[in-house]
C-alpha cells in the first residue's frame, strides 16, 4: 500500500529540475494510483454486483495501471536525481 506518497512527492516537488514536468507526472502516478487501488477493490465485489466483468478481468485492469504507475514512478526519480 502506499500510504503517505502524494503528500511525500508534493513534499519533494521544489527539488525536481523541472516544476511542471515533475507536477504533471505527480498527477499521471496519482490517477494511476487511485485507478489500480480502484479495480483491485472492485474485484473483490464483482461477482456479487450489477458491474459487468469477472475478478480477473478487474485485476488485470488494476495490473496495467500499476505498469503505467511505475513509468510515472521512474519519471518522478528522474526529476528528484533519484537512481531506480
């Protein structure tokens, strides 16, 4: 779980090179972040819903957020120096 990370990459935010480049990468991990959180909880429900969808189908939903979420993730090093 990542509890805590925005408030630490806002923290962060006046050491990245690039203030805008860094805060739009913040957003992206953000949205990411909230999406992946979001169908690995739906999947625990589906079945017993209306939503259309299997476990699985959620689960790998949340798994291509947290890919995309790792890209952002890297690009947020970048800006703070910070070596992955």
């Amino acid at each position: 779980h990542m509890y805590g990370i925005m408030k630490v990459l806002k923290t962060l935010k006046d050491e990245a090179d690039d203030i805008v480049e860094y805060t739009e990468a913040m957003d992206s991990f953000e949205a990411y972040k909230n999406q992946a959180e979001g169908a690995a909880y739906q999947s625990m429900f589906v079945e017993h819903s209306s939503a259309k969808g299997t476990p699985e189908s959620f689960l790998k939903t949340a798994k291509g957020d947290v890919v995309n979420l790792r890209k952002y993730m890297g690009d947020l090093a970048v800006q703070l120096h910070l070596d992955v």
